[in-house]
C-alpha cells in the first residue's frame, strides 16, 4: 500500500525512507559527430577565442607575439 509517496506497512505504520527511482540508461550515444560533441567543442572554442581575446588585450601582442617572448 502507498499513500503520496510514502509506503505503509502491514500495522499501518508509514515508511518515511524516499521511494527509489525507476533507473534508466540513456540510449543517446555520447561519442562519435553527436550533437552534445559539437556543442562541447563549440564552447570550448568560444572559451579559447575570448580567452586569446583576453590576452592580447592585457599584454599588447598576439599569441605568436606572446610566446616568442618568453
């Protein structure tokens, strides 16, 4: 017997420990040209543009510029 999410024993006792959820296995694959991959490494990229963005900006050279003169 249930009542609202709680079961409830044979004395009539509720059981106030959570019902566990059904478990499930996603079916969509996560490797390979997917459509989370491409918006990943979208991101990442955009991470990375504003980031040289960021860089040239705060020392005045460019990427190249940068590491060739350290």
């Amino acid at each position: 017997m249930t009542a609202k999410g709680f079961t409830i024993n044979e004395r009539g006792q509720i059981n106030s420990y959570a019902i566990e959820p059904k478990v499930y296995v996603e079916a969509t694959p996560r490797l390979g040209f997917t459509g989370y991959a491409e918006r990943l490494n979208g991101r990442l990229a955009m991470i990375g543009f504003v980031g040289l963005i960021a860089l040239e900006v705060l020392t005045g050279h460019g990427l190249i510029g940068w590491l060739s003169s350290l």
